[in-house]
C-alpha cells in the first residue's frame, strides 16, 4: 500500500495509461480527497483496476467529509 496525494495517482495513470497533460489534468479535477485507487501489476504492465472509490463516505453521515482539491 503506498499513500499519497492526487497528484501521484494522477502520474501514475499517466503512465500506466499513457495519457496526454490535457487527460491526466482532467482526471486529477476527479480525484477526491482519501479516495482509494488500485494499480494490479500483470505481466504486461500495470493496469488501473480500481480509480477514486470513496465507499468510507458513501454513508449519509459523512456526505460532508466528500472534498475534491
């Protein structure tokens, strides 16, 4: 497991994903603060499995814990 901000998940997709500055900057706007994301090593390479999932505040009660930026 490594923590970091959205801006390391974001590179990471860049380069797992290939994606341009334009894509990885649209992506990164997405990503919620304490989101979850998943990269599964495959023999091929890294694949993105699992991108912003927040299931920690999907409860009522913690509507107001949701940030972005």
């Amino acid at each position: 497991m490594v923590v970091t901000s959205g801006g390391g998940i974001g590179f990471a997709m860049r380069a797992t994903m290939g994606l341009g500055m334009g894509a990885l900057a649209h992506a990164c706007l997405a990503i919620e603060n304490s989101s979850l994301s998943r990269f599964q090593p495959l023999a091929t390479g890294l694949a993105l499995t699992q991108f912003n999932a927040v299931p920690h505040l999907d409860g009522a009660g913690r509507a107001h814990a949701r940030t972005h930026l």
